[in-house]
C-alpha cells in the first residue's frame, strides 16, 4: 500500500470486511450559496444592465430604452404581478406582437417565480380557450390587436383571469379593452427596485409553448430555467454574436420564446429592434438605418426580402446573419441572399428543444467544393448546438444507432440540457416522449459519417407552412365535417412562397355536389386562416386494403396540382 493511501481516511463498509476508500473531491465540499446558484437567464439582463446601463437595448419606433430602463421596468411589471398574488406556479399568458411589453414579460413573470405562457397570436377561439384552460391560467396581458379573438376565447374558457390591455403608443390599435387595467398603468405601480427572486433550482419551469396539435389538442410544453440559460449561451456562440449586436425581431417572439433569443441578446449586450408586423419596407429600412447584425426566421421571410419590389428593397452595406429553421433553403435562393447582403445560417429544432438545437456548422473545406456539393452540404440540418449533449439518428424499435451511411432511414433523438422537462399535466405522452432515455423528435432522417444529420421525412404527417407547425389531422377534421364529403387526406404541397401549404384531396358521396371555393371557405369558417387548405382536388382517396390512406402516393399527386 503508497503511503499517500495509507494516510487517506478510510471507512469501513458494514457489508464489507475490505475498507472503502472516501473520495477527498466529495468530502467537506459541499454546495453553498458562495459556489452554487441556479442557472437561469434573467441574471443576464442584471449583469448587462449593471454594465452597459446607457447602452440602448430596445428599439420600437421613435421609442428608445437604455438596458438601466429596461431591467427597471421588468422589475416594476415583476412587483406589480407580485403584488396580485403571482409567484411560483402559476401561468401568466400574454397575446403580443413583437413589441418591448413582450421582452418585459419574458423576464418579469419569471422574476415572480412564475412560468410566461406566449400564446401563438394566428390561433382561432377555440385553440386559444383550450390553452388558456389547461395552463390555468391567471393573468392575461393582451395586445388590443388581438381583441376580436381574446373576446371569443374567453368566452369558452373556463379560467377568469386578471386582464391586463397593451396599447402600443408607437403603432395604436383601434381593437376595444377587454378590462379596466392599463398595462402602462399596471407597471406604472410597480416598483422599480423590486428585490426579484431567483429560481429556488435551476429545474424550476421558466415558459411554458403549446405544440401544434398534431394527434389532438396540443401539448403544453415545459421550459426550465437551466435550459433557458444555457440556449442564451448556445445562441450567442452559434450564431456568431459579438458583443452589442442588433437583432431585428422577424422571428414571433411567441415561437418557442423567441428560439430564447429574448433572453440570449442580454448575454452581450444586445439591441433588440422590434417590429410588430413583417413588411419587406419595414425590415429593409430598419436593417440599414440600425445597422442590424442578426435577424432569424422560417423562409417564407427569405423569399419576402428577396421578391420584394425594387421599390421596396435597399442596399445593404454591411453582412447581416440571417438564421432559417425548416427546410434547407435552395441553393439559388442561397445565393441570392449572399449577394442581397445576408450569411445564412440554417438550424433545426422543435418546441421541446427551445428551439434551435442542431446548427449546420460550416466547414472551411466545403468551401472548395463545386456548386452542387456545397449545395448538399447545406441541405443537412447539421450537428449538435454546444448545449446539446447527444443528437442521433436510431432505429425507434430497437433504440440502436443507425449505420452512419447518409442512407439508412432512422427517428431524430436528443438528449441534453436543451430538451424539455416534459408536457405539463400529461405522463403519458412525456413517457412515450422520453423512451429509452431519449426524446424521440418524430422526424425521420440519415447520418452522415462525419456526424451531420439531415431530415428525410416527418413521421406525423406535418405540415410546416411559413415556419408554422400545420396538422393535417385538424384540417380533415374540418372537411370531414362538411355533410358531402365521403373521404378526405391533407397532405403537404410545395410552395414556393411559404415553403409548403395544405392541400386536400376530397372524395364526396354519392350525388352531392360541392365547388372548391365553397370548401375552402368552409375550412376557414373552422380554423386559422394559414391552416386552410389553398388547393382542393376532389377525387378518389386511395387506400391500401386495410382502409390506411396511401398519403405516400397523395404526396406526389399534389406536386403536380
């Protein structure tokens, strides 16, 4: 025995007649609030605004805020939810466009302890009532644009909520108050030097994101802070921002929070130019009058830009990083955004992973290669984000990795930091979710030998339209509801604007007559009017003999409507 182990302390195991060695790293050093505190972003907004407090950190119209107003304010909406009895546990919802209340929210709800519910603002009544129920929620801060719908929505919810009106002062909406509380008013109340509360442990549940409803009412997805902190870091290192960049918000900032860039900008010290609706004048202007550095979307924004009239259009003198999620932009479309000015950076992810998780990391090498190569390089969706512990591609049966030959078809998987807690109030699809220690994404894909992974298919039938998440289920439901139709698939058509769009091939029973106008405006008598289906083919649906509709098959006519 070393005489550096026979001086070690040594325990005797009560099972054992050997002694049992103590580990010295595990003896007498021990967590305390000096060494260890829960991650979580909102110390980020502290730490820039204890910083750079003159720096401008929000832009909305002619309205500026120093980052020593912005925390200020976060801390006065935080005291003022206090102060009506919010704190940990209860959901605060909020229907906003990308205006400054919106990134005030994302860090004064958690500041109570509570979870920020951002509600998807193209969702109809009823989809809306179901979320509002089932996060039960208990403050309500809407946007006067969305009025019309919020009316409706509380109509069938079963939840009364505190409502609490926006009104934008920058761009003024004529929609009616649904309640006597101002939400400058509110936060008018508030105090500025509110003494927030960190998280009790970083697991604690930051934001809670509806799914799309792909199998039924959607899932409530739950956020914890840990996650939340490091995608701030993640975000920052993936999308190569430096310190003070100038993010333009053209991504919903009710998407997945914003893919937590809400919370990330804080990490450097960022500006965040707000921008309530996408109009190519309005992103071109503010891209050159705010020297914006970064701004991420689904492609349909791309094509916006880049097919906007050249009235409309302005040169750009400086590289701006456009990040995409969805599918991988065409190479001609690649190229044109290059020479507008833009670097892409394509990403991939879902709801349960906060957003991007998997970045198409550019190699120097690929630079050499031909047109058509560097093009099927960038098709992939790529490799882990640097908080992602594990991404691969398995065969779901028998949970083993397929062979990494860019051909064997397996599901997408993660594992790590960024994936969900789980969906609120539902065990069963969380299990299913996280079988086998990994979450299953639900999307098929291949491996490459050198670890990149790119989808080949989606295993639930989706439909991803403008970066929105479309179930094919929802929008059958509406046409099967029609009393002439027999039979009915949706299924994904390509579109060049908006990627893909419904389209729905009907089958009607025997003698009834119906026009494809009258359907579709039956479908939008049901639904979001993104989720309707823009082309109608009626015509037998084929089935194999087991009645399984051969949506395969319905894929390829649709091209070709």
């Amino acid at each position: 025995m070393s005489e550096s182990h026979a001086s070690a302390p040594r325990v005797s195991a009560p099972y054992a007649s050997a002694p049992m060695y103590v580990n010295p790293y595990a003896t007498h050093l021990d967590k305390t609030p000096a060494n260890y505190q829960p991650l979580t972003p909102i110390v980020l907004l502290e730490r820039a605004a204890a910083i750079y407090p003159d720096h401008v950190a929000v832009i909305h119209g002619n309205a500026r805020m120093t980052y020593r107003e912005f925390f200020a304010r976060t801390r006065q909406l935080a005291c003022a939810l206090s102060q009506r009895f919010i704190g940990p546990g209860d959901t605060v919802s909020v229907m906003l466009p990308n205006i400054p209340a919106m990134l005030e929210a994302h860090y004064a709800i958690p500041m109570t302890g509570a979870v920020i519910h951002s509600i998807n603002t193209r969702l109809d009544a009823a989809v809306i009532a179901f979320q509002l129920d089932h996060a039960n929620t208990k403050v309500l801060i809407t946007d006067r644009e969305f009025s019309p719908v919020m009316k409706e929505a509380l109509k069938l919810a079963k939840v009364r909520p505190i409502i609490i009106d926006c009104h934008d002062r920058e761009f003024p909406q004529t929609g009616e108050a649904l309640s006597s509380l101002d939400y400058e008013v509110f936060v008018s109340n508030g105090d500025p030097e509110f003494k927030w509360r960190m998280p009790d442990d970083e697991w604690d549940a930051i934001a809670l994101n509806y799914t799309s409803g792909t199998t039924g009412n959607p899932k409530g997805v739950v956020y914890h802070h840990r996650g939340a902190a490091l995608m701030c870091y993640s975000n920052t290192v993936s999308t190569s921002m430096l310190k003070h960049p100038v993010y333009l918000w053209t991504l919903p900032m009710f998407h997945c929070n914003g893919w937590c860039f809400p919370w990330s900008l804080s990490t450097v010290a960022g500006t965040h130019v707000c921008l309530r609706w996408v109009r190519a004048t309005s992103v071109y202007d503010l891209i050159t009058e705010h020297k914006v550095t970064h701004l991420s979307g689904a492609p349909i924004v791309m094509a916006t830009l880049l097919n906007a009239p050249e009235a409309e259009k302005k040169p750009i003198g400086h590289k701006v990083q456009f990040i995409t999620a969805g599918a991988p932009p065409p190479a001609a479309l690649l190229g044109a955004m290059t020479a507008a000015g833009f670097d892409v950076t394509h990403v991939y992810g879902l709801t349960e992973t906060y957003g991007p998780a998997v970045v198409n990391e550019w190699q120097a090498a690929w630079n050499a290669a031909s047109a058509d190569e560097r093009a099927q390089k960038q098709a992939r969706q790529g490799v882990r984000y640097p908080a992602l512990e594990a991404l691969t591609v398995m065969d779901p049966v028998t949970m083993t990795q397929v062979p990494a030959d860019g051909e064997t078809l397996g599901e997408v998987m993660f594992r790590g930091n960024i994936v969900m807690k789980g969906y609120l109030n539902n065990k069963a699809a969380t299990d299913e979710a996280f079988e086998g220690g990994w979450f299953h994404s639900g999307d098929l894909g291949v491996l490459y030998p050198d670890g990149y992974v790119q989808l080949k298919d989606r295993s639930k039938d989706i439909i991803i339209s403008g970066g929105e998440n479309i179930s094919s289920i929802e929008v059958e439901d509406a046409i099967y509801s029609h009393p002439a139709v027999l039979s009915c698939a949706v299924v994904a058509r390509p579109d060049e604007k908006w990627g893909e769009t419904p389209c729905a091939f009907v089958e009607l029973k025997p003698g009834a007559t119906v026009t494809k106008d009258e359907m579709i405006a039956w479908c939008l008598e049901r639904m979001a009017r993104y989720k309707a289906p823009r082309h109608i083919v009626f015509a037998p649906v084929p089935k194999t003999s087991t009645g399984k509709v051969q949506k395969y098959v319905l894929r390829e006519l649709a091209k070709q409507v």
